[in-house]
C-alpha cells in the first residue's frame, strides 16, 4: 500500500545578520553621496545618518506616507527588480526656498496639491545624483548601469510592488538644523533586494529578463507625447431619404438625447456615461468602462 506523504515546499529564509553587515556598508558608503549632493544644492552644510535597514510588506510602507511624495522608479542592473527613490514634500518644499536664497521657515502653502515646476527640476537633478551615487556603491562588486522609469507623486500611482511584497527600506535622516530634519527612502522590491545581497555576497545574479531600462524610459517619455481624440454621441436620429432631400435651412430636427451616451477613443468605444454640468461647462461622467477589445 503507497502511503501519501506531505511534502512541504522550500522557503526562502528571513535574511540573517551576516546578510546586513555587507548592505549596511553599503549605506555607510552612500552617506557620504548625499551629503555631497544636497549641500550643492542649499550651500550649507547637512547631516546625513543612515537608519537600520527594514524589511516590511509594502503597503505598510506606502500607506505611511503623505498624499504628496517624490517617488522616483528607477533600475540598477544587473540587480532584478525596480527600486523606489522618495523625496518628502517638505523637504523639497524647502530645499527650493534655499537653493533661491530664502530662508528656513513655515512650508510655502500649496494652491494645488502637486509639485511646482522649480520643485520639479530640483528633483530631477536630485534623483539623477542620487540614483548615480547608489550605482557607485555598488562599483566594487561589479558593473552597474542605471535608469529612470518614471517619476510619480501620488503612492497610489506606483504599481511595481503588490502591497504584501516584501520590500527592503534605507531610510537616511537628512538634518539641517537641530530642529530641522527629513527623511530619504531608497526601496528595494523583493527581487531587487535579493539580487543585492548574491552580488555583495560574491553570488551570481541572473541577468534581468526584464526590457532595456533605457527603453523602458522612452517608451513611457514617449506615451506622454500622444494625443487621442475624445468624442460621444449626443443622439442618432433616424430620417428617411426622401424627408432628408426635403431638408431646408430653417427646418428643425427632433432630438431625443441619449440617456447614457457611449465616449469614443478613436474609434473604439471605451465607455459609457451620463451627461452633465460641471464648472458651467457641459461634462460627462464616466459610469462604465468597456472591457476587452470593445468597438
């Protein structure tokens, strides 16, 4: 008689202490990459100290965070997986008032709840040194290219963790004054963080299945540069030949709207909707959208 037995399959393991010790020289040589970066920009000096190293699921991490952060996607290869680079809003907020020569003080109140245009160029040049100098920590252990996937600034809008995946965080606190401190975060994704530890560890790390990085880049720069028409259907009257010859200026038409008029993509229908009013302007509220390769 064949007895069935369990059988239970492998885990991968927590990461151990001897798995730190290499990854927190890492941090260590990474501390002095900020603080060069960031005193270029404000022209005083700045205190950089490196936090412990955490391991939690994902969404504990980006439902910490504010409606409003710098989230900078980005690619070290060979390393597997996205990593995350985040920027407070306040900090930005006042690295800006520096770099144009204010003063510390109360955050510049928002009229809208997004970055400014002089925000927004100080994080690029910020996150494409930053990101450099993380590839240059890793320099002793092999050849490392790196690239911007996107920038994002809602968590909402980053997809390239699920929130129970199992991230990697380096915090770095970032003090100006003694009453006047940030925070850095730097995400590896489960993959990423993995391949981190086999390269410090002398390990073999599998090339990325994953598209060119730097294509990667292009194609998402490029999809912000293409425009599709929009259009609905108010009504579609039907009128025989004859009566259509007949038409004269003058006459009228009788138009029974739609009640839930289709939104057209091109020429695909892409949803259905109700009309309405928004801002004294004529709107239309999206109810439904079509799935599959509707037309």
């Amino acid at each position: 008689m064949t007895v069935a037995v369990t059988h239970i399959f492998a885990k991968k393991s927590n990461h151990s202490l001897t798995d730190m010790a290499p990854l927190r020289r890492i941090s260590d040589k990474y501390e002095s990459g900020l603080t060069s970066a960031i005193e270029q920009v404000v022209g005083e000096k700045v205190d950089v100290i490196a936090q412990d190293i955490r391991f939690l699921p994902y969404g504990d991490w980006s439902g910490g965070l504010d409606s409003l952060s710098s989230l900078s996607i980005f690619r070290l290869l060979p390393l597997r997986g996205p990593l995350i680079l985040r920027f407070e809003e306040a900090m930005i907020n006042s690295l800006v008032e520096l770099y144009f020569g204010g003063t510390l003080g109360p955050p510049v109140t928002r009229k809208k709840d997004c970055f400014r245009e002089a925000e927004l160029q100080l994080i690029a040049r910020l996150q494409g040194a930053l990101i450099q100098q993380l590839g240059d920590c890793f320099a002793d252990h092999g050849v490392m290219k790196h690239a911007l996937l996107h920038h994002e600034t809602r968590p909402l809008h980053v997809t390239v963790c699920k929130r129970d995946e199992q991230v990697m965080c380096q915090s770095f606190k970032i003090s100006i004054e003694p009453d006047i401190s940030w925070q850095i975060d730097v995400i590896y994704s489960a993959d990423a963080a993995e391949s981190a530890i086999e390269l410090i560890q002398n390990k073999s790390t599998e090339q990325s299945e994953a598209s060119d990085p730097h294509w990667q880049q292009q194609w998402y720069n490029g999809l912000q540069n293409i425009h599709l028409p929009l259009r609905t259907i108010l009504a579609q009257p039907v009128m025989q030949l004859p009566e259509l010859f007949e038409l004269k200026p003058g006459d009228i038409i009788p138009i029974a709207p739609r009640v839930k008029p289709p939104l057209f993509v091109a020429n695909h229908k892409f949803a259905i909707g109700t009309l309405g009013e928004k801002n004294g302007c004529a709107a239309f509220k999206i109810e439904h959208i079509e799935k599959g390769d509707a037309r």
